[in-house]
C-alpha cells in the first residue's frame, strides 16, 4: 500500500519543437524524458521510505530540516525533489507565445530600473553561475523581487522563497545546440519566455 504521493511527468503544454529554434526539440525531449524523468524516478524512490510525510513537494522543500529524513535521504530529496521541482516549474513558464505578465513586469521594471537592465543582470547571474545551477527570480517572504541563482537543482523553495522565472543553465539544457555558448542560450531565452 502506497501511501505517499507518486510524484509523475507534468504533461507539457507545447510539442517538443514548440521551442525551436531558441531550444532545440532533440534537447527538449532528452531533457523531459530522460534527465526530469530520473529525478522524479529518485524523487519517488526515497519519497516511498518516508510514508508518513504529509503536504506538498513544495511545503516539504520550505520545511527540509524537519522532515526527520537520513543525511543521505535528504541529499536525494533535495537534488531530486528540487528538479523535480525546477524542471515543473520551468516547462510552465516556457512557450512559443508566453510572456511574463504585466503586473509582474511592472514590479521588475520598479525593482532592476528597466526590463534591460533586469536582463542585463539576469545574464551576469547566469554566467557567474560556475558548473550546474538555475537562475532565479523570486520573491521573497517580505514580497520582494530577488534575482539569484542556485548550485545543482537547489530550489528557491529551500529559503521559503516562491520562483517568478527561472532558467536552468546546466549544460543538459543547452549543449547539443550551444555548445559552451552559454550566453547565447541565455539571450534566446527571451524568446519562449517574452519580456519587453
Ligand atoms: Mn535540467
């Protein structure tokens, strides 16, 4: 008997190519199939030892230190419930006509000055971001806008703090296409997630 949660692949709402050319349909499928399905596949595997835990992937990630897991549980739970988490959240926000909306706009543009300058700092995070990681705009618990970026598949929900944008720079998300061109992965980002 299965009490716990069976965490599973969120159904995507765009076709692998949707994305073309900014993120390449081989990359797409590779990157949903294999890399966030393993994640929810250890996700799962740890998640069956610890029935009794109760409430969401998120609630749980915000309480890490309380859920009474083994070191080595919580290493897996972290790494694997943050990409399950990250890589949920990130195929929400992607699509060949999505934008972020306007209220959400207007509080970059009050926090980072202009939507370029917010870019701008976007892209510094992103390449400043050494080996794998994400690059995240959030709020925080006082409701304000922070931009920073997290290390392997941490997630924002670790700090309590609620994800608004966020963008994978592992290299799994942008290799066959950009090579080491993190950057230009990075510009084309803007064009499956619009912000003028
Ligand atoms: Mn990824």
């Amino acid at each position: 008997m299965y009490l716990y949660m069976n965490y599973q692949l969120p159904k995507l709402d765009f076709a692998f190519d949707a994305l073309e050319p900014a993120i390449d349909a081989r990359t797409m499928e590779i990157h949903y199939t294999k890399h966030h399905a393993a994640y929810i596949d250890k996700l799962n595997t740890v998640m069956a030892k610890y029935p009794q835990l109760d409430g969401s992937l998120e609630e749980l990630m915000s309480n890490i230190d309380s859920l009474g897991m083994a070191e080595s549980d919580l290493a897996t739970f972290r790494n694997n419930g943050g990409g399950h988490l990250n890589h949920s959240f990130f195929w929400s926000i992607l699509g060949p006509k999505k934008s972020v909306d306007e209220v959400l706009q207007k509080r970059i543009v009050r926090t980072f000055g202009s939507v370029d300058m917010f870019k701008e700092q976007f892209s510094a995070c992103a390449l400043s971001r050494f080996g794998s990681g994400w690059v995240w705009l959030v709020q925080d618990a006082s409701s304000s806008l922070k931009l920073y970026s997290t290390a392997n598949q941490d997630s924002p929900y670790l700090q309590k703090h609620i994800p608004l944008i966020g963008l994978d720079v592992w290299e799994h998300a942008y290799y066959l296409k950009y090579q080491n061109r993190r950057a230009e992965y990075v510009s084309a980002f803007w064009n499956v997630l619009k912000l003028v």
